[in-house]
C-alpha cells in the first residue's frame, strides 16, 4: 500500500467502532507541474551580440553582461571578443560614481535622480555592486526592488552584480560593463558602490564624477569623516533635508565647507561642493544635476575629462596584468602542489613567512622555465 492509500484508508471508519468517522483525505499532488517544459535559451554568436547591443537591445545586453560576469573560461574568451568589438562605440557617457554610508539613501536618491534624467530623455545604465555574504557567498541583489520608479522605465537599465568575495573582480567586470551600456546608447552611467569602504577606490578609477552621499547628525562632520573618500569626492550631498531635518542639514553642510576648506587642491582643479537635497521628497535635484553638468563642461574645456580617461584606461590595463599574472601563479600546478607543504612549515614556525613565499615564486618561476 503506497502513502496515499494509507491516507485514505481509515480503520476508524471500520463498524466496529461505532461513532467514529474519519474523512477520506487528498491525493497528494506532484511539487512540479507535469505540463511544465523547460525552454532552452537562445544563444547568440559573437556578431549577433554586438548587432543587438549596438540596436538597444536589451534581452543581447543583459546577456552580454552576464557572459562579462561569468567566470568560466569559454565564456570570457566571447565577452572579451564581444568588449572589443563594442570598444570603439563605448566613451561618451557621463560615468558617475555613487557612494555614501549604509542607509545614506543610496538607491532612493538613485531612483530619484535617475527620474529626473529619464524625462529630460537621457538613457541611464545604474551598475549596483551588491555586497555577497561571507558565509554562504549569496547577494539579495535587491536594488531593483529599492528603486520602484526607475525600474519600470524603458530607458534606464539596472544591473546589480555580487561581490562574491572578489571586490577587485568585480571592479574589473563593472568597468567592462560600462563600455557595453556605452556602445548600446546610454548616456549617463551610475556605479553604486557597496558603502563607504574598499570598493571606493575601485569605483573612483572608473567615473568621471564621484558623489558622496551623507546624512546630518551622524557625527560624521564633526569628525572630518573618512578622509580618504572625501579626498576623492567631487561633491557631497546631504540627503533628508526635509521636515524637522532641514536645519540640521544645512548645519552639516556648512561643516563638510569648513573640512574641505583643509583639504588640498584637487588635481582637476575643481572646488568639490557641498548641497542638500530630499531624495524621497524630490526637492533640490536639480541643484545637484546642474552642478554636476558644471563639472563637466569645467573638466571638457580644461582638458581633465579626457586626462583621466586615458589615465584611468592605463591603470585598469596594468590591474588586468596584475590579476592574470595571480590568477596563472593559484592556478601552477607545481605551486599547488607545494603549498600545502610551506604552509604547514609556516604554521609550524619552522620558516617564516617572507621565506615560504619566496620559495613558492622561485618554484612558480622555474615551472615557467622548464616550458
């Protein structure tokens, strides 16, 4: 007798237990749907990619990019020849990079912004690096969710993409992004970058504008907050200027122009400046994008805008040298051999740290002889 004869067989119900009854109960149903029928996705060839993407098409993009994410060699090989055939379209957005502490209103003043720009007809790609657990590697990739106006729009275009553990891979990843958005036609590129922490730096050498997103009351202005980010910002913003918060956000920005008043020059010459606004409410956007136009026809006709591009694309090539050369040292198959070994003597205080790792790269360096 299966499960679900036993469920529908009672003993209770038998005669000789007399005022009982038990209903019959439910044939149990299977968890999937019998008519259900996977559908293969279509593959697209390399030409087909950059036909679509050049077209605006957003199903060839969004698979494009995930190829560029995907970390299985045969995919790499089809998004770098994919990368170079879009490179000669990609450059002329405005790339701008978006920081601020956890709940600063990132994603709603992202939402807001990026409203703004859509009805004045620009097309806006917003590239969301999403922090991924340490324990378990997952992301809830959920800005999506936290940014309900702009995701129903047809130009704008939200991608978030996990960390999984390797901020600078997906640094290097996001900027290949970038050029692809750049080659499917979108004008203004936003980065969001995790919070204020490692991922600014990164982010800093891929925009052309950074913005720093702060709140009033957080004890941060006293404290010339994290100097190394506002060193790197083009403008800080107050954001909850609203209701019973307005005084307390013009008191705080008038501390962030006192502490950049302390801070050097910067090499653009540009004087960051500092705003409040309500990305909830809406009000004082359009301060903040006429400031940012400011910048850039400041940093066109100094020459910067394209200094830094170039400075920039320098930089990233010799980071892809840096991670190939640490990728081709992990992955030797002498070096994974020997390991095991040096790091047992290191944990043991039988050599030291500095030693072990040299013996690995003279191993690493005469594997690469012997081929």
């Amino acid at each position: 007798m299966d499960i679900n004869e036993e469920r529908l067989h009672h003993p209770e119900n038998d005669p000789a237990y007399m005022g009982l009854k038990v209903n019959e109960g439910v044939v149990a149903q299977p968890m999937i749907n019998p008519n259900f029928r996977r559908v293969a996705r279509r593959t697209y060839t390399v030409d087909e990619f950059v036909t679509g993407i050049l077209a605006s098409d957003i199903t060839c993009l969004s698979q494009a990019v995930t190829l560029v994410e995907s970390n299985r060699p045969e995919h790499q090989a089809i998004a770098q020849q994919i990368i170079e055939r879009c490179l000669p379209y990609s450059g002329k957005s405005m790339r701008i990079g978006i920081t601020g502490v956890p709940g600063a209103g990132k994603s709603t003043s992202i939402d807001t912004f990026g409203m703004h720009l859509v009805k004045q007809g620009r097309k806006l790609a917003v590239l969301a690096i999403d922090p991924s657990s340490e324990r378990s590697g997952g992301s809830i990739l959920g800005d999506k969710t936290r940014m309900e106006q702009l995701s129903r729009e047809k130009n704008a275009f939200i991608r978030p993409s996990p960390t999984a553990g390797s901020l600078g891979g997906v640094a290097r990843k996001t900027r290949e992004t970038i050029i692809l958005c750049e080659a499917a036609g979108f004008d203004t590129i936003f980065v969001e970058t995790v919070g204020v922490g490692q991922s600014e730096t990164a982010v800093h050498s891929m925009v052309d504008f950074f913005l720093l997103i702060q709140l009033a009351g957080t004890g941060d202005e006293l404290q010339g907050i994290k100097r190394g980010i506002m060193e790197m910002a083009d403008a800080i913003v107050i954001n909850k200027a609203d209701g019973d918060n307005i005084d307390k956000a013009n008191l705080a920005a008038s501390h962030f122009r006192n502490a950049l008043h302390l801070f050097p020059p910067t090499e653009s010459g540009w004087r960051p400046k500092v705003l409040t606004y309500s990305g909830f409410y809406g009000i004082g956007i359009k301060e903040i994008w006429d400031m940012i136009d400011e910048y850039r026809h400041f940093a066109m006709d100094s020459g910067y805008f394209t200094e830094k591009r170039q400075r920039q694309a320098k930089w990233w090539m010799y980071e892809s040298i840096n991670d190939a050369l640490k990728a081709s040292f992990y992955q030797n198959e002498h070096v994974q051999r020997l390991r095991p070994e040096v790091e047992q003597q290191v944990l043991s205080d039988t050599l030291s740290s500095f030693v072990g790792a040299q013996h690995l790269l003279d191993t690493y360096f005469e594997a690469l002889k012997g081929k």
